[in-house]
C-alpha cells in the first residue's frame, strides 16, 4: 500500500539506505538538485501528470462563468426531483463539489510530497463524481470528461512506486487512448439519432442563430436552403469523425495523439470556444502519447 506509509521507494534512494524514521519528513518525489544526473522516472512522470493537471484546471476553471450563471439560477428556481436522493438535489452540495475539485487539483500540481498528492487526487476525483451524479450538473459532460482525466491521474499517481518513468508514459499513453477512444465513441453513439443525422439538430443549434464567427459568416452568405445542407453535411461529418476516433486506441500512440488532438481543436474552433471546457483536459491526455519517455530519448 502506497497512501499510508512514508515513501522510501524513490529510485534515486540507495538500497542500502537505513529505513526512516516514523517521524521522518516525508521524502519529496522530486530528487534533489546533486542527483539531477540519476535516474530519472518520477521526475519525468510528474512531468506528464502536471502537463494533464493543468489542462484539467483550463476544463474546470473555463467553465467557471456558466457554473457560476447557473448555480444562480438553480438557487432561484430550486429543481426536485425524487429520482436523486436530497443531498443531490442541494445546490450548495455541486458548488461545494467544484471548488473543491478547483482546489484539489492546484494542490496536486504543486505538492512534491507523495502521501498529499495522492490524496489530492482521491479528492478531487470524489468531488467531480458528485458533479457527475449531482442533479445540476449530471448531464454537463465538461465535469465527465474531467472526471475521466482525474481517474487517469489517480492512476498514474498509484504507478508511481511500481514503475520506471518510460513504463508509467507508456502506459499512460495506452490508457490514455482508450480513455479518448471511449469518449469519442460515446459522442458518435449518442449522435446515432434521425435528427443528428438529417442535421436539424445542428442546424438548430448552430447554424440558425448562434453568433459564432464561423456561422455568422455562412449566414451571410448563404440562403436557409443551403444552409440546411450544411448543416447536414456537417453533422454527418462529426459523427463519422467522432465513430472513427473511436479506434484510436489501435493507432501508434504518436500518431494517435496528433488526430485527438486536431480532431479536439478542430471541435471547439469551428463549433463553439466553451467547448473548451469539455475538450482542453482531454487535449491534455492526448498530450501523454507525445511526450517522448526517457527510453526513448537515451543514446
């Protein structure tokens, strides 16, 4: 067990080092300054999760205006249902939940103590599965995918003590793949609908009315007509993109990441910025197959 005892697994600890004392400061997981030319695996892993941590906190912290215009509204117009138990139903519960999970994570990508960051990252994945479940929030998909990438980093967090660096990224990058892979599955099934795919949906959403740049601009250029089509065309588009994503997980991981990452971008910059909410922390995980462990780099 990792999460009880101080750590002295760290590689660059000489095996014939005599064992802590219980009282002992918790040792670091980055290694000191004289020692920069030892092995580096956690080092190199920390790296990657703060690189995913910080892309978790654009999610959630992009989303801050909108949770904070809704939660004024559920405050106003309380909603009851009987299908979430009270606790559920209580807005200051989901404000409790973000702030915590804002909080959590800033810890987590600042902490160089091991025990407190893996508590850090118990907790703010707690907090974001209560946004899952929360009747305010439960179908806000920004606090899923962000659950999803706080799961990851969990994950990586327990591998610390078990793993080399390039066994942890390689790994990562795996997992990460088929966290996406999932993800992107689950929006084209979702999308499997007659309105999806005639476009009306989309076409409702985004091409009548919404002041976006891109929309605004075929607006003024074409009649609803063509639009229509366009609007066809384009969901279409999506939901084949987003079924063929689905497979990245079969994909080399370099390869596989670039795609996830320009499908993502691609996304938000031709629909709408707020998706950034949603989409930047699984940019974050499609970072990971990018990131070049230190095996590879080695002469």
């Amino acid at each position: 067990m990792m999460f009880g005892r101080e750590i002295t697994w760290l590689p660059w600890q000489s095996p014939r080092e005599p064992a802590r004392s219980p009282n002992h400061a918790p040792t670091p997981l980055s290694p000191p300054a004289e020692t920069s030319s030892v092995d580096v695996p956690l080092r190199e892993a920390l790296v990657v999760l703060r690189v995913v941590l910080a892309s978790l906190l654009v999610s959630l912290l992009w989303k801050i205006k909108g949770f904070v215009a809704a939660y004024v509204i559920y405050c106003e117009i309380p909603l009851h249902s009987d299908f979430f138990p009270h606790w559920l139903q209580d807005s200051r519960v989901v404000a409790t939940a973000y702030v915590v999970s804002v909080v959590a994570c800033m810890l987590a990508a600042v902490t160089r103590d091991a025990k407190f960051l893996c508590g850090q990252m118990l907790i703010a994945n707690a907090a974001l599965a209560v946004l899952c479940l929360h009747q305010d929030s439960y179908n806000d998909v920004t606090f899923l995918t962000c659950w999803w990438t706080s799961l990851w980093c969990t994950w990586l967090v327990s591998r610390l003590p078990h793993d080399t660096s390039a066994q942890i990224i390689n790994k990562g990058a795996f997992l990460a793949r088929l966290i996406l892979s999932v993800i992107f599955l689950g929006g084209a099934v979702g999308k499997f609908t007659g309105g999806y795919w005639s476009g009306q949906v989309l076409y409702e959403i985004y091409f009548a009315e919404r002041q976006y740049w891109l929309f605004s601009l075929l607006r003024q250029n074409f009649d609803d007509e063509t639009l229509r089509q366009l609007a066809t065309g384009y969901s279409r588009l999506v939901i084949l993109t987003e079924a063929c994503c689905a497979f990245l997980w079969l994909l080399p991981s370099a390869r596989a990441c670039s795609i996830a990452v320009a499908v993502l971008l691609g996304i938000a910059l031709l629909s709408n910025t707020l998706l950034f909410s949603v989409l930047s922390c699984l940019m974050g995980l499609a970072l990971v197959g990018l990131h070049r462990s230190p095996a590879a780099r080695l002469p």
